[in-house]
C-alpha cells in the first residue's frame, strides 16, 4: 500500500472550501482573480475560510498577472496581514525578465514568513533553467513542495519531465514534495503515482461548470476514489 496521496484544491471562496473539503481534499489553495492565474484574496476571504474548514489552507502571495515580484514590500505587508486572519502556509514564487530565480525577491518575502511552509508555484514552469532554481532555493527556510506541470502547457507536454525530476527525490535541491498541477487530468495520475509522486493539485478539473461555477463536492471526490484506488 502506498502512501496516501495529498490532493489539494484551488478555492476562491468560502463555498469553494467547504465543498473541497467535504470531496475529500486534504489542503486548499486560496486565490482570487483566476482570469490572472490566480493572485492574492482578501484577509476578510482568508479568515472566512478558515473559519469554515479544518483542513490546511496555502495562500497565494502575488499581486499581479505574470511572474515578476513586483513591489516586494506591499507583499511582505500583505504576508503580515495574511497570516493576523489566520494564514499559516503560503504559496508563491518570482522570476527576472530573463526567466531566472528573483531569489533576493523571494528571500525577502519568506523572510517574512518567518518559518511558515511555503510552495514555489508554477514560476518554475517558465524557469529558464529549472535545476539551478531549485539548487538556489536549496536552503530557504519553509520550503516543502513545488507545484509544477513539467512544463508552461500543462502535464501532457511536462509529464517526461516529472516522471524525471520524481525519481531524483531526496536529492539536493529535489527534497521537496513535488505537487503536480496544471492541466491534469485523471488518466495521469497512474503513471505519477506509479512514479512515487505522491501529490496532487486541481483547479478547473474541481469545476464542471467552469471557473464561473462552484467547486463540486462529486468532482472533487471522483479526484479522491482514483488517488486512493491503490
């Protein structure tokens, strides 16, 4: 019997959250403006949420469209204002305009974190040189997880590239949980798991209807039966 596997959920709201977690989810994602692939929700959304659910929940920390840092002290007083509503674990990740590591960037915000568990998103996915990203941020104090498709369009085209960096686990720089997101559809997940990647994330997979629609407790679970089939 293997490992139980992590599935995660995107929620933008506190019905989102509850279905999530009622369909089996084991942590959430909050976010806001998916039209932007997901940017920073309001403390007021953050503390509603976890209000409702016991379940974990890792906020996004990113303040505009694209991957460039931005205005790092807005975001390091955003952090601050996250984690007074109740926000524990984050999720974020930052790149230059050549598509490297911002890594005085990202220092800076987890710096402000002080300790809490982080993901570097898919930032990774428009690395320019994914290995040496994960060997700069080898070290940074939190990190536990990389969401990641393999590739900037989704699974199927990035799925060589995770079933690869998957089987390098335990090595420097790939001692993170690799959290698998973006484009998944369920007939990956056996060659994943086969892999030993234990982890899961889903977003519009969680929504029959669209981002416009609620996250659906049967969808949700359907994701959880096939994770938990083995």
């Amino acid at each position: 019997m293997s490992k139980r596997a992590v599935l995660e959920v995107i929620a933008l709201d506190v019905e989102d959250a509850v279905a999530a977690q009622a369909g089996g989810a084991d942590r959430l994602e909050l976010v806001t403006e998916m039209a932007a692939d997901g940017l920073t929700p309001s403390p007021a959304t953050v503390a509603g949420i976890r209000a409702a659910v016991d379940i974990d929940l890792r906020v996004m920390l990113r303040l505009a469209d694209g991957f460039a840092a931005g205005d790092v002290e807005r975001l390091v007083q955003v952090a601050g204002e996250l984690r007074e509503a109740g926000a524990g674990q984050f999720v974020l990740g930052f790149l230059d305009a050549d598509g490297g590591l911002d890594l005085a960037a990202v220092e800076r915000v987890v710096g402000a974190l002080d300790g809490c568990r982080w993901t570097f998103h898919r930032a990774i996915d428009r690395a320019a040189d994914r290995d040496a990203l994960r060997k700069q941020l080898a070290d940074l104090p939190g990190l536990d997880t990389y969401l990641t498709a393999g590739s900037a369009t989704g699974v199927d085209a990035g799925l060589a590239t995770l079933l690869a960096e998957g089987s390098r686990r335990g090595e420097p720089g790939y001692e993170q949980t690799l959290l698998v997101g973006g484009g998944l559809r369920l007939e990956h997940v056996r060659p994943l798991r086969d892999a030993g990647i234990d982890a899961f994330h889903i977003g519009g997979a969680a929504r029959p209807s669209g981002w416009t629609g609620p996250v659906s407790t049967e969808a949700v679970a359907r994701w959880r039966k096939v994770l938990d089939a083995d």
